[in-house]
C-alpha cells in the first residue's frame, strides 16, 4: 500500500510539470493536475493538503530543479578546493547541462516572464533557495571583493536560462546554432571565458 501512495505521490509531482509547461501558471489547477496524473482529484488533498502544497513538492523535486549532487557530480570536494572563478565555472557548467535535460522546466522558466502568481513567486524562492545553499557551502570564503564576480555569475545563469527558453522556438540566436550540440558547446566556452576572465 505504501509503495502504491509514494507512486501516486510522484504522479502529482510530475502531472504538475506536465500541467504547467502545456498550460502555464494560468491553466495550473487540481482537476488539470487530477486529469494529467490519472487520479481522482481528492487525492491531491489526502497526499498533499491542496494545490499549493503539491506546488512546493514539485518545486523541491529534482523533476523541476536539479540536485546539487548533478549539479556538482562525485566531485563536490575537489571543486570546494578549487580557486573561486573556476568554482563558479564547474556550477555554472553543471547547472547549464542540468537545465537542458529538462524540457518541461524550461517550459516553466518560460510561463514565468509573462505570467506572475504565487506559484511562480514560490517556484523562483525555490531557485533562489538552492543558489543560496550553493553560495553559502561552496563560496563561504568570499568577500566583497568577491561581489562582482558573484554578481557575473548571475548575469550568466539568467543568460543561459534565456537561451534556453529561446532554443525552443528558434534555432539561432546571436550566430549561435541552439539546436546543435556545437551551439551548445560555444555557450559553454564562453561561460569558461567570462569566469576565467572575470
């Protein structure tokens, strides 16, 4: 019986990625969740409270947002030993090929610029809970000396994030083929660059 709830559970989980990035924040509710997920609605109560409670889970899960762990792999040690411009380069990597295995969340990104509610007020709290947890672990040595390049660093994620949003509508933007794995390798070389550099 157990195993049977934690199904469903995750049914949810994923009927709201599926919700969200064919309808957007606008379309989001339990019966589109219930439908999607093939459940009975009553379900989304019983397992979660409501709407905004199954919300949270999928913000929490690795469906919406990767891990630190993929983010960062096996080697989370070695990167906490390395200088701080080649830290933010293996995060920004790691976040950059997290992201582009993951369709529906870039759906979700996407339904964000041009539809504001409080699901996605607590989706981006989300985001900006695991970018504090990797601040505060991973550069706990940084100054302000530091800010710039911190601050560089988010100019670069909220870049890829829109050419991620733009490479499922167009193929080329800036001379950058987005819908090639060359495209993508470019991206990454300039991420390497402008950490490097910064």
């Amino acid at each position: 019986m157990g195993r049977d709830k934690e199904q469903t559970r995750q049914r949810l989980i994923e009927a709201v990625g599926m919700a969200l990035s064919e309808e957007g924040f606008q379309g989001l509710g339990v019966n589109a969740v219930a439908r999607i997920a093939g459940v009975d609605k009553v379900l989304i109560y019983r397992y979660f409270g409501g709407l905004p409670e199954l919300m949270e889970a999928y913000g929490r899960s690795q469906a919406f947002w990767p891990s630190r762990e993929e983010v960062l792999g096996q080697e989370e040690e070695a990167i906490r030993a390395l200088p701080k411009e080649e830290r933010i380069e293996a995060v920004l990597l790691g976040l950059l090929d997290a992201l582009r295995q993951r369709p529906q969340t870039i759906e979700v990104l996407a339904w964000e610029t041009v539809q504001q509610s409080p699901l996605t007020a607590m989706l981006a709290e989300r985001r900006e809970a695991w970018s504090r947890e990797i601040l505060e672990d991973l550069f706990a040595d940084a100054g302000a000396e530091d800010r710039p390049l911190l601050a560089m660093a988010s100019l670069l994620v909220a870049g890829f994030q829109y050419l991620l949003i733009r490479a499922r509508r167009g193929t080329v933007y800036g001379g950058i083929a987005l819908d090639t794995e060359a495209g993508w390798a470019e991206v990454g070389d300039a991420i390497r660059r402008a950490c490097r550099t910064g």
